[in-house]
C-alpha cells in the first residue's frame, strides 16, 4: 500500500503564530517561521513537507480556521 500524502496550506497573514498547529502535528511537519506577517505575528509553514500524511490535526485546531489540508493521490510506479 503507498504512503498518503498531504499538502497543508496556510493563510500567512490570517496565522496569529499560536503554535497550537505545530504541537498537534503527529509528523511534526509544521513549525514557526522567523519571518513575520503584516500584523507582526510569526506564522506556521510546512517544514517537513515529505512527512505529511494529511491527517488534518493541524486543521481541526486552528481556532481561526486559516490551514487547509489536501490528501494527494499516490503516484503509481
């Protein structure tokens, strides 16, 4: 059976860099980045992309509704 793969898409400048995403992350794909959005706030990335399953943890956390997951279809060989 291949692996699922997952894509997670953040909205930078709605992310007020709780790190609730971070923490609940199983893969521990997401982290803070050092840059900053317009409103001051460090915001989340995928810092491990290839490690996403896509499980959505991310998402259901978030209390300002800003990650999307997406579930990639695996690619057959």
């Amino acid at each position: 059976m291949a692996k699922i793969r997952g894509a997670v898409v953040i909205n930078t400048e709605r992310c007020k860099g709780c790190e609730l995403c971070s923490v609940a992350c199983p893969q521990k794909v997401l982290s803070m980045n050092e840059n900053v959005n317009s409103k001051g706030y460090h915001f989340a990335y995928m810092a491990v992309p290839d490690s996403c399953t896509g499980c959505e943890s991310c998402a259901l956390v978030c209390p300002d509704t800003v990650i999307t997951v997406y579930r990639m279809k695996p690619k057959k060989d």
